[in-house]
C-alpha cells in the first residue's frame, strides 16, 4: 500500500472513531495503552517529511503509543514499501 493511501486510511480511521473530535486530539478519546503505529516515508531528505516525522514521534510519544519508523529510500521502491508494510505486522 503506498504511503498516502496509508495516511489516508489512517485519517479516515481517526475520523470514523470520533468524528466530532477528530481534528482536535483524535487520540484523546481512545484507549491507546495497546497501540502500535507504523509510518512508511518515501524519505526524510527534505524538511517536509522530517516535520511529518518529527510531528508523529512528538504525539507518540506524548500519547505513549509505541511508533515503527521506515524510511523506503524513494517515491518509486514500491517494492521496499511493500516489505516494509509486512515489516509493520511484526
């Protein structure tokens, strides 16, 4: 599954849990004590996906949800994205 697809499933995630918060503090509402989250980035060459990254691993850690990073080394090595998603099931 490519990465914005990943971003949009989890958003869609967050919304259908709790639509009326979810923009505020999606993860408030939630027992999260069991969560496991994991990021693919295509990589973190730019301030775009480190501010991304650097903004996950803030609320993560701030939710105290455990946080798999991956980085896939480009847009087009779909293929280390996919290992890496199996990766993320482990």
């Amino acid at each position: 599954m490519p990465l914005f697809q990943l971003i949009c499933v989890f958003f869609l995630l967050v919304n259908v849990l709790s639509p009326a918060q979810a923009w505020a503090n999606p993860l408030q509402q939630l027992d999260h004590s069991y969560w496991k989250i994991c990021a693919i980035y295509p990589h973190l060459k730019d301030s775009y996906w480190l501010s991304i990254n650097y903004g996950m691993v803030q609320a993560t850690h701030n939710q105290d949800i455990a946080l798999k990073v991956f980085e896939s080394g480009g847009y087009a090595n779909v293929e280390k994205q996919q290992q890496q998603m199996r990766a993320c099931y482990q």
